[in-house]
C-alpha cells in the first residue's frame, strides 16, 4: 500500500515538534490565552474542527508564528 505524499501522519508532528522553530512554535500557542485560543479549545471540545479553523486562522496570521511556520516548512531549525 502506498502512502499519499501529501498526507501528514503523527510521526511527522511528533518530528517538527522536536524542531527548535517547533519547540518555539508551542510555546508560543500555550502561552496564548487569547480570545481566539479560548474558542478554539472549545470548539474542538465538542467536536467543531471548522470553528476551531476559523479561531486560529488570525491568531496563524501573526508574523511570529508564520516565520517559525515557514522554518519548520523548509526544514530549518
């Protein structure tokens, strides 16, 4: 069985957690006790995985967050 090139499995979280930008990447997510991640917790609580997109989707914009994105993209730590 062949496995989609495009699929992203837990293994592959676990290594970009391990990343320095990774590592800094949930720092900075835990740390933030924004109106956003409040909503965000709580939708994927009860199950609603388009609600939780859309709260974080401002909160992924922020500069910071997209450079260490864009590091753990490209494979720089």
């Amino acid at each position: 069985m062949h496995q989609n090139p495009n699929s992203f499995s837990m293994d592959d979280a676990l290594r970009l957690a391990a990343t320095p930008a990774g590592k800094e990447l949930l720092n900075l997510l835990k740390s933030n006790t924004s109106h956003d991640m409040t909503s965000a917790r709580k939708a994927v609580e009860s199950g609603d995985y388009e609600m939780a997109k859309k709260s974080l989707s401002s909160l992924l914009q922020s500069p910071e967050i997209q450079k260490l994105l864009r590091q753990m993209e490209n494979g720089h730590e």
